[in-house]
C-alpha cells in the first residue's frame, strides 16, 4: 500500500522516467548515433524534470515528453547549422530523397541506413507512427505540424524507404520498371 | 477500371496499414486491395517496414539505463521493485479496443473460434501463427502445469542458470518477471520445441499451488496481413484461460486458470515488466556525480 515510493521521487516524476527507454528507442533510430542520442534524451529528462509541475495530469505524458524532446533537437540542430540551411534541412522536399544509384537493393540491417538517408522530417514522422505507434494526431501535436503534412510526410518516407530497401516484386521482364536498373 | 468500389485515398491507405483507419472504412479498403494486388503488395511492404524498424530497434528498451538517464540519479532513490510495478505499457497501447478487434477476428473464423477442452484443442481450418502459437502455448501449460514431479527443467534455485541457458537458446535477454507482489512465485522453466524454433517456459504458483505459465518466443515475424503488430489477444475455455501478445520480435503468451480480469491484471504486471529494463538495485550511491546533472 505505498501511496508514493517516497525517496523525493513524485508521482508525474516517475511518469516521466516510464518514458524513458521509449524515448531513448525513438532518439537512436532518429539519430543513428547512440551516444547523441543518449545526450538528447538526457536534456529531455532534465526539461521534463525541470517542468513536471507544468505537466497536466490526465494528459498523454508520452506526447508531453516526446514533444519535449523534439523541442530540444530543434533547438540543436539551429545550433549547429545556419538557420538557412536548417530550413533547408527541413522543409520537405518535393521528390523522393534518393537518388537512382541508391535504389539498389540493401540488406535488410541497412534499414538502419536507409532511415538516415529519408528528410529528417519523414524520418521523424515515419518513426513515430511505424516504431512508436503514435496516432496521427500525437505526431501532428509533437512535430507542430498539421496532420495532413503528417500523412504526406508518413507516405514519402515510407515509399522512399520501400524503394531504398527495394521491397516489392522484382522488376518486371516488360522493362516497365526501370527504377532498378543500375545508372551507367 | 473500378466501377463500384469508391476510391481510396492515400491517407486511407496509410491509417490502414497503421491500423488507425475506422472499421467501416477498413471494409472499403480490403475489398479495394483484393482487386489491385500491386497496392496490396504495397501495403504489405508498409507494414513489413514498421516490423522492421521493431526488430531494429526494440532492443534499445532492454538495454539498461545508464545513470544519467535514470530520475533517481537527479532525484534521490526508489526501489527497483517500486519502479518496476509502476511502468505502464499496456497503457500506452491501448489494451482495450485492440483486444475487442481481436477477439472478434478470433471468433470470426469458421467455426466461431477456436476451444479449448481439458487435453484437446479444437482449432478451425486456417490458423494464423499467433493461433498456432496460442495453441502451443497452451499445450505446454496442459502438459506440465499439472506435473507434480517435474513441472519444470531449472528449478527457481537455478534461476541464474536457466535465465542464460534460454537467453542463449532464444537468441534475445529473457526476463523473469516478479510476481510475488501479485502472490506468485517463480517455481522455474523450461526450454520448448515450438516448430523447429525454440520457446520458454516460465512457470509460477500461488500460495494454494494455483499455477500459471508464461511462454515465450523470439524472432517472432507477424507476416499474415491482417493481424495488427502489437496485439493482444484473449482466449479461454471452461476454467483455463490465456492472454497473449506480441511486443516487436517476441510474442508472449499467459495461460492460467483465472477469470479474464485477473489474468490481464497479471499479464499487465507481466509485460510492464518485459518491455522495460530490469533495472538492478541501484548500488550504494556514494557521491553524486555533477559532472551529469547540469
């Protein structure tokens, strides 16, 4: 009948410290890198930490926290770039992110790869609904984007990533399918 | 080329596959997909993507926590016991309306289901994977719940042992879970066949010998399109009763004689206990560390 585990660890604090390994998941997919993706979910601990009372009880404390984080890698990513070329970095593009050369077949372990090689902005949303199982409208509210730039970024990268990792049936003897030719 | 079917929309196609779409849309899009293969195959591509990415990445969960990731290292300490009954993943989940799709899709078959008799299993025609694994999962607590001598393989004394030896055989880091705060105790477990790949067995009983099991497997691969990832599922006949899941690459499944209340209240604990890091009791803390807190 522990009320609370005591030890000065509140209730919304240890709410926050569930999402953690999700988190930490989500981070090393969108990173690639385990150490900075460490340090990242790290700064969000501490943000969430710093600003429990601000959390609203009764209100999803994974979208809270998720946010948080994405927040924080905004805020890095201005710091390492010049904010020209952040936009740049992630406005979406219009076509598809991979050039022919990389739409060779990759083994299966190169998903990891494949994901470093999406927009970052589809990267983000593909990750959260396809490993996170976010519904659209969590995405929408974490990313603070519309849900409908949420499903057209969810489609592109998840086409991309279909061509990268050439699922789908082998190309056609017609010569339809030229996306997998090899460019000379 | 289609006259009757109303036309999907891309978005469609994506809540779909995620599973987000509303059942009566979900219809349309089925009947649209069984009359153009190439979408179907397309959708099936999506979905493969989103197992993948599990199978990639769900280990990230198990590993354990360095310390400056942990609240206690900023915050004072709490008991890993205290931590570990209060991660809540089924919440974040959303037990309850996968687990009416599900047991409608279980009683949707042919012959309304699939049952569960004493020492035989009747199954209908076509049976999916997480069917057949239910039923395996099942046999195994029939034949050696009720095993009086040798219900098990590694006695709870070798708990250390046996957690290597199915860790090595299962390819991936099996947890015992604690169930004692639910008056459980592990009596021990036991590696199984389970169609060429192996499976454990854990088993448990309660204060009036009431046992249940919970069985695993690893490098579980949903490939059957309809079956949503993540799911769970219930089942039961007269006393028996199993829930089940599967979580990235393992499926799981909890098989007791409880009603259906109690046996998710304790495949709740179970699989908070799963999907998260076993945290070790924090050592004696000596000094914190700054160099992580600012």
């Amino acid at each position: 009948m522990t009320k609370s585990g005591g030890n000065g660890v509140s209730e919304t604090e240890r709410k926050i410290a569930e999402q953690i390994p999700r988190l930490r998941r989500y981070a090393r997919a969108l990173l690639g890198d385990p150490v900075r993706s460490d340090d990242l979910v790290q700064e969000a601990l501490l943000r969430g930490l710093s600003r429990s009372h601000l959390w609203q009880p009764g209100t999803d404390i994974r979208a809270w926290m998720f946010t948080i984080l994405h927040n924080i890698h905004v805020n890095n990513q201005r710091q390492r770039y010049a904010r020209a070329e952040y936009q740049e970095l992630v406005d979406d593009q219009p076509e598809m992110a991979s050039p022919a050369t990389q739409e060779q077949s990759l083994a299966i372990r190169d998903l990891a790869r494949a994901l470093q090689l999406l927009p970052e902005p589809q990267r983000q949303v593909v990750l959260l609904v396809g490993l996170e199982g976010m519904n659209y409208k969590s995405v929408a509210a974490v990313l603070e984007i519309p849900v409908g730039t949420v499903m057209s970024r969810l489609h592109r990268g998840r086409e991309s990533l279909r061509r990268l990792m050439a699922y789908g049936p082998p190309a056609t003897a017609s010569g339809q399918d030229n996306r997998r030719q090899m460019s000379p | 080329m289609t006259t009757r079917q109303t036309s999907i929309d891309e978005d469609e196609f994506q809540a779909f596959v995620d599973g987000q779409l509303p059942p009566e849309r979900c219809r349309a899009v089925m009947a649209y997909l069984a009359a153009h293969p190439d979408e179907s195959s397309r959708m099936g591509d999506y979905r493969t993507l989103s197992e993948e990415l599990h199978s990639l990445y769900d280990e990230v969960l198990y590993e354990p926590l360095p310390a400056r990731l942990r609240v206690d290292h900023y915050r004072g300490r709490t008991s890993w016991r205290d931590r570990l009954q209060r991660w809540f993943g089924f919440s974040v989940f959303s037990l309850t309306p996968r687990l009416v799709g599900l047991a409608a899709l279980l009683s949707a078959s042919a012959t309304g289901g699939w049952l569960l008799h004493s020492n035989q299993i009747v199954l209908p025609e076509a049976e999916t994977p997480a069917m057949s694994f239910a039923r395996q999962a099942t046999s195994a607590h029939l034949v050696y719940a009720p095993d009086v001598r040798h219900p098990v393989e590694f006695g709870a004394d070798q708990e250390e042992n046996m957690l290597l030896w199915l860790s090595e055989r299962l390819g991936a880091t099996v947890h015992v879970p604690r169930l004692q705060d639910i008056n459980f105790t592990l009596v021990g477990g036991r590696l199984l066949p389970a169609e060429g790949e192996p499976a454990a067995q854990l088993m448990y009983e309660d204060p009036q010998a009431q046992r249940i099991t919970l069985y695993i497997r690893s490098r579980w691969k949903t490939s059957n399109a309809g079956q949503p990832e993540r799911s769970v599922s219930y089942a039961a006949e007269g006393k028996v009763g199993l829930v089940y899941w599967i979580e990235g690459p393992f499926a799981y499944a909890l098989i007791g004689a409880m009603d259906r209340e109690q046996l998710f209240a304790t495949a709740e604990t179970v699989q908070q206990q799963l999907t998260m890091p076993v945290i070790p009791p924090a050592p004696e803390q000596t000094a914190t560390t700054e160099k992580d807190a600012t």
